[in-house]
C-alpha cells in the first residue's frame, strides 16, 4: 500500500522540531524503514529538498497560480510515481 504523503509532512513536523542531528537521523531512518522500495528514493528527493536528482536537468516549471490551486485543495497524495490529479 502506497504511503500516504501525510506521513512524509509528519517527518516534517517531527525534524522542524529537534536541533538535535542524532536524533534527527533516528527519526529520518524509522520513516525510510516504512517505506516500500520503489518509494524511497523519491522520499530521500524530497526531505532533502529537491523533486529531481542532481544530475537530472529537468525543472517543474511551476507558477505560483498552479502552487496556489494545489494548497487550496489540500488533496493527500502518495510518494509513488503516479500522477497527481
């Protein structure tokens, strides 16, 4: 079952919340352990802040508008490679 992107928010929160490196290690390490295979890679992109690898020269080319639209809905989606509609 996909994981829900609510749980990559909650590392969030959970990360936002310490100063501390070890235990921010911890925490990172107990959600990867959650994860399937096929969605930790896009997960790693995502905590360290990024969509695409370094080397991928592909941009999203997304307008505030589009980001506005998005927050409003407040739809859950999932870390797997599907799209987001």
């Amino acid at each position: 079952m996909p994981t829900p992107f609510s749980k990559l928010t909650d590392l969030c929160r959970a990360l936002e919340a310490t100063r501390k490196r070890t235990e921010k290690s911890h925490i990172i390490a107990e959600f990867l352990r959650i994860l399937d295979a096929e969605e930790v890679a896009p997960a790693v992109l995502l905590v360290v802040g990024q969509v695409f690898p370094e080397f991928d020269s592909r941009t999203l080319e997304v307008g505030w508008s589009t980001m506005k639209r998005v927050l409003d809905k407040g739809r859950q989606t999932t870390l797997l490679r599907e799209p987001l509609t």
